[in-house]
RNA sequence: GCCCCCGUAGCCCAACCGGCAGAGGCACGCGACUCAAACUCGCGCCAGUGUGGGUUCGACUCCCACCGGGGGCACCA
C-alpha cells in the first residue's frame, strides 16, 4: 500500500524515478566538455557545507540553478555545473568533540549522504569535477595561494584588538559580526588584543567598489547596495594638529567646520590615548579605559547610551585658527576607523553635541543653516549653509567651504584630500582545528618564514579528535607538539609552525575556478581551462552572502588577476538569489519545530513534483512558505501530463491543426523569454497552459495527431528543465529509446515557427474617456487612419459621444483606441 | 536614526515601454462519469490593485505623503 491513497492509481513517481536515475548514470550526460566546439556556459550554485542531509533551502537553490543549467544544454551549449563541497568548519570540530571522532569522520560521511541526495533529486551535476576543501589536494592550493599574497604583501600579520566568540573560543572577522553577535553561534562577541593574520583588502577598496559597474543590471540591486554601504567609502580631509609638540592627524568629512572645533576626541582603546595623556591624568585614563574594555560591542555601540570620557590632560593645536582644544579619550570614537582620533565640531554632528553637553563644553555654530541654534535645541545641523564665524571660510556654502579649506590646510602643509572606508582588513586566522593551515613557520632568528611551495601541503595531523580538539583560547593544534615543532625552512634551526588555521571563507574564495581543471596538480587552477570557461554565468546562492563570501571572491579574483593568472575582474557575471523556504510564516527551526523534511517530501511527491512546487511557488528570490504550497496539487498535474501523453501516442495517423500548431509555437517562444528573464515561476503557468490546451484539442474531433505529437514533444523538451524524471517518461512514451541514448536531456530546445507566432486577427479596445466601449477584430498590421475611422464609425462610441466632436482620438494600432469626448 | 524592497481575489501568484486588471495554481461550489465514492473531465466562483493626493487621453505600473510588512546599516567622524 502507498501512503497516500492517490498514488495507488495513475503516476508513481518512485518508479519513474527509479527506472531512470541508473539509465542517465550509464548515459552520462552532463560532463562538461561533452559539446564540444559549442559556445561555452558555467552555472554554479554557492556549494554547500555538509551538516545532515539535504534540507527544503538546497532543494530550492539547487532546483533553479539546474532549470538553467539544463536550459543551457538543450539550447545547445556546452556547460560547466560543478559540485563539491565547502567542508571545513566548526560544526564539524564540534561534532568531532561531542563525538570522541576526528572531524573527517563527520565531514565525509554528511558529504556522501548529501551527494546521494543530489543524485536523485535530480541535479544535472558534472560529477567528475567534485572537490572538497578539506582535502589536502585542495588545501594545498589554499596555502600556496596565502602564500602568493604574502609575498605581495596583501597577508600580513599585526596585533591588535579583535573580534572574540567567547563561545566558539576563535576570533571572527568585521563581516561575521551580525549585530554584536557571533554569525555563527549567536554569542556576544567581545574584544581581544592578539597578534592575528589579515588580508589586505582594504588595498582593493577601490577597485571592489567601482567594478560594481560591471555588475548593474547582472546582480540583484540589493546586493550591490549592501556591498557599497559595506565598503563604505567616505571622502574628507585629514587634519593635522599639533598635542605638544607631536602631530596628530584626524580624518574628517567636514573640514569646513574646522573653525567650530571645540574639543578633541581620541579613541580610548587606541594606543595614540596611551600616549598623549598627561601624567596626572594617567590614573583616570587607565581607569576608563579598563572599563571600556569590558563593554561588549554590543553595548558600546548603541546610539542610546549616553557619551562618556575623560580628559587626556593635555590640548590639541587647531591648525586653522590656533585654537588650543582640550583632549578627551572616549568610547564613542572608534580605534580602527580614520586615524583613531577625532576633531570634534559639537554644533554640526550629534555625536560630538552629547559629548558636549555630558561635558559643559562650548558649542560653536560655523554654519548657518536656518536652523535653531544646537547648543539650545539640542539638535545638531549638518545641512548645507553659509559658513559663519569661519575667518577665510566666511560666507562660503558647505561643498565650496569644504575645498577651500583643504586648499589652505595643504598649502600651509598640515592636511590633505583624503578618502575613508568603513571596510577593515580581513582578519583570516582561527584558533580552531578543521582548517587550512597556515603555511608559516615561526623561526626565533627568521621570525615569519613561509613554508616553500614544495612542501606544501602542510597537513593536519590525523591523529587528533575528541577532546584534542577542545577550544582553549588557542588552537588546538598548539597542544600537539609532534606537529607544532619543526625546522625553519631558511636556517634549518628549530622553530615552530604557526597554529592557527584559516577562515573557511579563504577555502570558498577560489574554489569556482578550479572545477574547470580539477585534480589538476600544477598550480591552483589551469590558466587556460579557467579562461576558456570563467567567469561564471549564472551563479546562485542566498543573500546571506552579500557581504561575505561574495566579497571576498571579488576580492580574490581581483588579486589573481594582479598576479597575471586570471583575464577578468569579476568572478561571477551574473547572480541570482534565492528566497528562504519557510513554514507558516517563520523560519523553519529545531525549536519552533516547525521544520519540513526534504526526505520525506520526495517520498511523499516525488522529485519533480517537490522540484515544480518549490520553484513555481513564486519569483526565485522571494521567500516560499511551505504551508501554503501543494505539492499534491503539483504531482496531479505531472499525472495528467502523462495521461496526455499516453492519449496522444494512442492516436493515429498525421493530421494538423494550425490553432494547435500556434498555441505550441507560442508556448515555446514564451517559456524561452520567461526563463532567459529569470521569471522561472511564470513558465510553469505557460505549461500548464499548454497542457491545458493540447487536453482540449486531443478531447475533440478531428484530434489533429500530428500536431498533437509535436506538443508533447515540445513539452517534454521544456519540462525537462524542471521536472527531468517525468520529461524523461514522456519522451520514452514518445518512442524514443532512451536506453540506446535517445534521453530528452540530450534533445534540444524547441524552436518556435515565427509565422506561427502572428496572429491573424486582434482584439483592438476602444475606450471613451479611458473606459472600455467598444472591441474590435482587427488585422495587427492595421494602418493608424484606417483604425481612427473604424473606431470613430462604432455604433457604441457613438453613443457614448452623444452627438458631440471628440476632443483627441489617442490611436495605438492595433490594441487601442482611446475618444477622448470635448 | 539613515537607506532599500514589497502591499493585486479566501490563499500563493501573473499583467512587456503607462493601454481590456487575470495567465497559472490552491481552496471552494456545481455538473458528467460511478451502485456509491475516489480518481478523472468540464463549468463556475470571487479583487479594481494598502490609504490619500498628483501627473496623464489613460496609472497595478510614474511622482509625493501616510499606513502595514520585510531587509540592510547603525557612535564609521
């Protein structure tokens, strides 16, 4: 008995499923490479990470990059769609510690389930490319591209204070910071003075933001706009004042407000606070500083708390005026952003106004902007205006202010145009195990020494797990000394590698331009495989990486293509995401338990039933609430589509019929635009419509078998993109031999009759004064005067113009005619 | 606080450059088939596009304001 009663009678798609899935096996029919001489497509869905099986988020994301990919073959093009999986990472440690494993146990055996999944869901992968970024034939390529950087100094390592997960006991870069919080396990992150490695990307600020051009119209706006914000590139002046007699240089947007410097503002946890302050105020200083380390980030960066401080001791020269500013170190200035120090201008930014207020300091207006008075209102202005009590300044709007004053800054040589970016240095190393090693040895003589590319990789050892792999504040590969003690590479003399392993995000930075050439053993990539097929066309994936893993594979592909080993600037050339999958309006989690199982969703429907559902339920970026979905609604009509089949194959003889024959074409010339545009969704309704009509034609006499035929077939050939195991059955009921090769995934796509898509006769509307009156069957060539008239000499328009001149006759042949009456 | 996106039948969603608001589905109702039901086939049902204004011959579409929902950033000088 089948679980659910339907399936006992018509489409058991398990059968179909079963029947086929071995037969492609054998037929292998999605290798790259197997068309050759056609021009050439790369498709590529975000690869996924291997914790338990398959979920409802993959069997979407998946599901629309193969309607593409399987698009792209029957269009005739010869694709690339690779798999492999992102398989370092700490769920992996974790379970290996819960576990007593090594963490490969847990990573390899999760990757065959999810790639067993992957089979027969269906997915028009090219197996041969799978790669794994915990091997140590991928990893090697990971360490000898840091090694790369390093030598272009765009890895570099420093001490300073950084993101820590107390929980996850490994510090995080800026971007898996969310809100205060570990990206990852939620936790508050707090902060850790350590001497860390760092990509420089701040180096590629630039270019990372203005190749964004490339990119307009080809990723989702949103996309773009997180990635802007994130750069955050801000354009100003460094100021230079004088503490003593040393020069301290401030960034600012606005130094045109030069002259309404009040007060001066050091961050407390900079080192430049430490080394202005007065003697006297030592203690005091140390005091506040002590306490400012222990906020939370959290904490310290709401905008509710009110400002606090405490004076340095000493003054700050303004270089414009004279002016002796009292200095203050506080916690609302921030250490890494600018130059860690701040000219403070309490009338023309809010920050600055509280600080003033909590601190009695004065508050001077420089620009007059027509609002009250900020020291009164409390309020600060930051709009345009003229510029007041400003000497040279005087009179001067905010932008012409803003120029002059860098000019005098510069010519008197003490400060310049300068640019700022919110963008920090990817902090890359983790005190965690399941990484890539970084390839450097620490020599007591040679200090940082790079490991020599023939000896990478430099591997993990296999021996650890279980609770070797605790987190203790370091990684545990320190506590191995059978691993950490070695040579140094330059002297020979003892020294030890460094432990800390690297952000799996440098693992997924590179990983799409080695499919073309994996395996290969001679660099991280063939050059020329990458440029016969990167960058990618169409990659998929969520938006939870706008501003991650996106970023830093521009970042990457940019590098490389500086070290003459890539031909382009971007690495994906266009990108689609996908919504969530939810349940009853909510996320589907563990604790509201409102989680829907993939497994037991194909058991119950079957694959292309799930694969139609998920993908019709709406545009492909916009959230699918399971709940509302139907499946059995879904795997009804793939019965139907096979009871057509099985009436039209049953029919004989060659008879046409041209209404048939049109309705085919334009199905056809549709479903290509709708999926060229992406509006995958919409070209499901366009087969459900075609069903639909060739239902009716094959219900009524004279039953036109040939163009029936030719229906289905074109139907088979478009649903193969969305439901590959049905399409297969229809084509096989077709007659075609699928076992001797004839599959629908090697067919090609249907081609529609132009002169089937013009329409004989079309409804033109007449409107009176925009409301519809009147319709007319008219030629779609139809001439302007000609549809005038006969609009003009309608019966109904008449009437409605009551005998009275019409004002203007708007004509649009041959869809309309709007009388608009005087 | 700043910025972005979205509000169309009971529900999920279509509607090209501003031109007949409805393609498709779910649910529901009726009919045919059936001893009856299920399945199947056919037919039907329901909104004037969140609200208020503006531009236009004509607005779901463009502009402004507001309401509601979602998202991003958030002491970045």
């Amino acid at each position: 008995m089948a679980t659910d009663a339907n399936l006992d009678e018509g489409y058991d798609p398990h059968a179909v499923q079963d029947r086929w899935l071995p037969v492609w096996d054998r037929l292998d029919l999605n290798r790259a490479g197997r068309r050759a001489g056609a021009e050439k497509r790369y498709v590529l869905d975000m690869f996924p990470y291997p914790s338990g099986d398959l979920h409802m988020g993959h069997a979407e994301a998946w599901g629309i990059a193969d309607v593409v990919a399987r698009y792209w073959m029957r269009q005739g093009y010869d694709v690339l769609h690779p798999t492999g999986w992102d398989s370092f990472g700490l769920p992996a440690e974790n379970a290996a510690i819960k576990r007593g494993e090594h963490p490969a146990q847990y990573t390899y055996a999760n990757i065959e389930v999810q790639a067993e999944s992957f089979r027969r869901y269906g997915i028009s992968f090219d197996w041969s490319t799978r790669l794994h970024t915990s091997d140590p034939e991928y990893y090697r390529w990971t360490q000898w591209l840091f090694l790369r950087f390093m030598e272009r100094g765009l890895a570099y390592r420093k001490n300073s204070a950084v993101n820590w997960c107390p929980n996850d006991q490994t510090v995080l870069a800026n971007e898996q910071v969310v809100a205060g919080k570990c990206e990852r396990c939620g936790a508050e992150v707090t902060k850790r003075e350590l001497t860390q490695w760092y990509f420089k990307i701040t180096e590629y600020a630039d270019r990372l933001l203005d190749d964004m051009q490339q990119l307009e119209g080809k990723w989702p706006d949103r996309v773009l706009l997180m990635q802007k914000n994130w750069i955050g590139r801000s354009t100003g002046a460094h100021v230079d004042f004088a503490v003593g007699d040393r020069k301290v240089s401030v960034f600012t947007t606005r130094p045109d407000t030069l002259y309404g410097a009040t007060f001066f503002v050091v961050a407390a946890d900079a080192a430049l606070a430490d080394e202005l302050v007065a003697p006297e105020q030592r203690a005091a200083f140390e005091t506040y500083r002590a306490a400012t380390r222990k906020l939370s980030d959290i904490d310290r960066q709401s905008t509710e708390r009110p400002k606090t401080g405490v004076s340095l001791g000493v003054t700050a020269t303004n270089p414009l005026n004279g002016e002796e500013l009292p200095v203050f170190a506080a916690d609302y200035v921030l250490a890494d952003y600018g130059t860690g120090a701040i000219m403070a201008v309490p009338a023309h930014d809010q920050r600055d106004l509280d600080f003033a207020k909590a601190f009695d300091l004065p508050v001077r207006v420089v620009v007059d902007t027509g609002e009250d008075d900020p020291a009164v209102t409390g309020v600060a202005t930051a709009g345009d205006g003229a510029l007041v009590n400003s000497g040279p300044l005087d009179g001067l709007r905010k932008a012409e202010a803003i120029e002059q004053a860098i000019d005098i800054l510069a010519a008197r040589g003490t400060g310049e145009k300068a640019v700022n970016y919110r963008l920090r240095d990817w902090l890359l190393s983790r005190q965690r195990f399941w990484g890539t090693p970084i390839p450097v040895v620490h020599c007591p003589v040679h200090g940082e020494v790079a490991v020599p590319d023939d000896q990478l990789p430099v591997r993990l050892p296999d021996d650890m797990k279980g609770a070797d792999l605790r987190p203790q504040g370091q990684s545990p590969l320190a506590s191995n000394e059978a691993w950490v003690n070695t040579t140094c590479p330059t002297c020979g003399g003892p020294a030890t590698r460094d432990t800390d392993t690297m952000d799996t995000f440098v693992d997924s930075s590179w990983y799409y331009l080695r499919y073309p050439s994996q395996g290969y053993e001679d660099g991280p990539f063939d050059v020329d495989k990458v440029r016969e097929w990167l960058p990618v066309d169409q990659y998929v994936g969520g938006v939870e990486h706008a501003i991650l893993h996106l970023l830093y594979s521009r970042f990457f592909t940019k590098v490389l293509h500086d070290m003459g080993m890539l031909d382009f600037v971007e690495p994906f050339a266009s990108l689609m995401n996908q919504g969530q999958v939810i349940n009853q309006g909510k996320a589907m989690s563990k604790s509201l338990g409102n989680g829907v199982d993939l497994g037991s969703q194909l058991s119950q429907y079957g694959v292309d039933a799930v694969r139609l559902t998920i993908i019709g339920a709406g545009p492909p970026e916009d959230d699918i609430d399971w709940a509302t979905m139907s499946p059995g609604g879904t795997l009804k009509w793939l019965n139907r589509v096979l009871r057509l089949t099985d009436d039209v194959v049953a029919l004989a003889g060659d008879d046409r019929d041209v209404v048939v024959d049109k309705v085919v074409a334009k199905a056809v010339d549709e479903v290509t635009r709708l999926i060229e545009s992406h509006r995958l969704n919409v070209a499901i309704a366009r087969f459900h419509e075609l069903v639909n009509a060739l239902r009716r034609s094959a219900d009524t006499a004279p039953k036109p078998a040939g163009s029936l035929r030719d229906g289905v077939t074109a139907l088979a050939v478009m649903l193969s993109t969305y439901a590959p195991y049905t399409a297969e059955e229809v084509w096989s009921r077709l007659g075609h031999d699928v076992e001797a090769g004839d599959s629908v995934h090697d067919s090609s796509w249907p081609t529609a009759d132009p002169e089937l898509l013009v329409d004989d006769a079309v409804t033109c509307v007449v409107q009176v004064a925009g409301k519809v009156r009147d319709k007319l069957e008219v030629s779609p060539d139809i001439a302007e005067d000609e549809l005038r008239a006969l609009a003009l000499a309608s019966s109904r328009v008449q009437e409605y113009l009551g005998g009275k001149e019409p004002r203007a006759v708007i004509v649009r042949p041959p869809r309309l005619v709007n009388v608009v009456p005087g």
